[in-house]
C-alpha cells in the first residue's frame, strides 16, 4: 500500500512574532492566518526489508539508511531525519520505507514550507502506521520536532496553520495553544481573495538572524520591539473582527499597519527591494500589504483594488516582481491510501499509476 499526505502553507496577516518564545510565555501571543491551495506532499511506500530511502524532489537529492543508522544532523534532509527518529522510537512497526518529498514552495519563502513539510511527513506515517494523533497532537509534535529537536529558530503559527487549515485566530499560551476557527460568510471570503495578491520578491531569506535579534530584544525588554509585538496582537484581532463584519476594506488598511509595526521588530525584515515594490504597489492602488515570515525576502502579500489589480501587477511585474496566483485552502492535513496496480479491485483507495 502507497500512503500520501499534504498539508497547506499558510499565510500570517497579524500577530507573527507574538508566536515565539519567550514572548508568548510571557504575554501570549495571537496570530491571525489562513492557508492556501499551495503544498507540502510526502508520500511512503512501504518496503520488504528495513531500509529507508528518501528522494526530494525540489533539492534533487536521495538519500539511503539503513535501520541502525544514527541519522545525524548535517544539513542534508535534517527534516527528514528527526521525523524518522521519532518514528523509530517505538511508534508503531519498523517497516522499511521509499519516502518522496516535495513542496510548492522553497524554504525561506515566508510561506512556512519547512513547518508545513514536518507535518505533512507525520500526517504520512500517522496514516501508514495508524497513529492515534489528534491535530493538536501532530501539530505540537512537528513544533517539537522542528523547534527542539533540530532547533531551528521560529514560532509555532505555521504548525497548526498547516495542521488545522483554514482561517484561523490561533491563541500561544505558555502551557496552551488554542485555535479558533472563523465563520466567515463566503461573500466576504470570495471578495477577500479576489483583492489579495501574492508577489514574490525574487529572493528566499534565512531567518534565523532576524529570529535572532528579535528574541534578544525581547530578553531585553526593548519597548519599541514590545510595543509592536503588543500591537501586532491588537491588529490580529482587529484583522479577524473586520473579516467576521464584512469591512473587506477595513481589512486592507488594516494590513498596512501590520507591516509598519512589523518593520519595527527588525531593521532586516525589510530591504530597499521589498520597500520599492511595496512602494510601487501603494502608489497603484494597494491599501495595505506586508511581507511574509519572518521577513528579508519571500512573498509580499498586497490588498488590491479591484478596479487597478491589473495595473497593479503590471508595474510590480516591471519592477522584477512575479505574480503568483493562488486561492484559500480550507481542509489542513490530508491524507489518504493509494493501491497499487497489482491490487487494482482489491480494496479502498484509489490506484497507483505504473
């Protein structure tokens, strides 16, 4: 038996950095978010010996390992490795396996690719070896993973975007995460992506310096990094009560203020790059956006006029930008089974091309 699984990337409206310790320990933290019909897929196919082989396709990379391996962490398919670690500790058999990985997005794309990778590996071999995990389940287990395991720097918004999907008030306790679903009409959701475009800026950008600097400014109690990471949370809620009344345009202005506290948190988060298109856009009819992830690069999420949308991406297009359609996805984690051709008519699932 074949078994997938996909989980959404995600993008953050309001509240991102509130996410990361220690400032949610210490104040809570509140991310506004939704996911996209953009993926992180893994596929397992299960093998007659115990060894494991992985191929990414977006790195053109394969590796193999055999059942005592110690998988250590070198920069190569380190994602890979600490999820098939904690798979080794007893969770379920230890079957060999040929694991395909690939993603709609490269890392540092301000998407969440890596965090949504992690979970769409553990939503594979939940279904593989019939895990009892709830959504909270693998989505504190792949911010364990990821953030302690590996620690690599970040929050905890893109682990529960990709796990739960959808449009999402997520609360960060220091001994809790709560997601909170949004009922919201389909008039506004329809009119909120029509306005929404996605511009990617041309450069991925790591974060970790940035998760750096913001991290020890919260240490330091720094007030102008404080007082927008405060606010950042004000405007989450502000964000998530415009879309619940139906002020599509409220929502817009209200984007551009996320990004002006933003910038607060770090002079890295923008460039002169970012600061242009984001200039030209206002200029042509954008009432607000601002730049997702951590910041540095990745995609630009803008609110458009409708009536000067195409102007819109014209000029930005013109200024090295790349549009990149894409629609609300509203399902999170997906898995399902796969038969092969030599199973055709034997049971559930749909079958395998040869």
């Amino acid at each position: 038996m074949i078994y997938r699984s996909r989980a959404p990337l995600r993008i953050s409206f309001a509240g991102g950095g509130t996410d990361v310790s220690p400032y949610f320990e210490e104040h809570g933290g509140i991310v506004l978010s939704t996911t996209i019909n953009k993926y992180a897929y893994a596929t397992i196919n299960e093998r007659k010996d115990t060894d494991t082989t992985v191929k990414s396709l977006d790195f053109d990379a394969v590796a193999k390992y055999r059942s005592n391996d110690q998988l250590s962490y070198d920069g190569e398919l380190d994602l890979v490795k600490a999820v098939l670690k904690y798979m080794r500790k007893g969770q379920g058999k230890n079957t060999g396996l040929d694991l395909f990985i690939h993603s709609d997005a490269p890392p540092g794309s301000g998407l969440g690719s890596s965090s949504t990778m992690v979970v769409a590996l553990i939503g594979a071999f939940q279904i593989a070896r019939n895990l009892p995990l709830t959504n909270y389940d693998i989505a504190e287990l792949a911010y364990k993973i990821e953030r302690q395991d590996l620690g690599i720097k970040g929050g905890m918004q893109d682990q529960y975007a990709a796990t739960f999907g959808g449009f999402n008030l997520i609360e960060f306790h220091a001994d809790s995460v709560v997601v909170n679903p949004l009922r919201i009409s389909h008039d506004v959701l329809n009119e909120l992506e029509y306005s929404l475009l996605l511009c990617y800026t041309g450069r991925t950008r790591l974060s970790a310096h940035i998760l750096d600097r913001q991290i020890s400014s919260v240490e330091k109690h720094k007030k102008e990094v404080m007082n927008s990471l405060h606010r950042s949370k004000e405007i989450a809620i502000e964000l998530k009560n415009a879309l619940l009344r139906g002020r599509v345009c409220d929502f817009g202005a209200l984007l551009h203020d996320a990004w002006l506290e933003k910038k607060q948190l770090d002079t890295s988060i923008s460039s002169s790059q970012i600061d242009e298109l984001y200039t030209i856009a206002r200029k042509n009819g954008v009432l607000g956006g601002k730049i997702l992830g951590a910041g540095g690069g990745g995609y630009l999420l803008l609110f458009c006029d409708f009536r000067r949308k195409h102007i819109v991406c014209q000029k930005l297009e013109e200024a090295g930008g790349q549009i990149v359609q894409f629609a609300f996805d509203y399902q999170g984690l997906q898995t399902w089974e796969v038969r092969s051709q030599a199973r055709a008519g034997r049971g559930q699932g749909p079958q395998q091309c040869a």
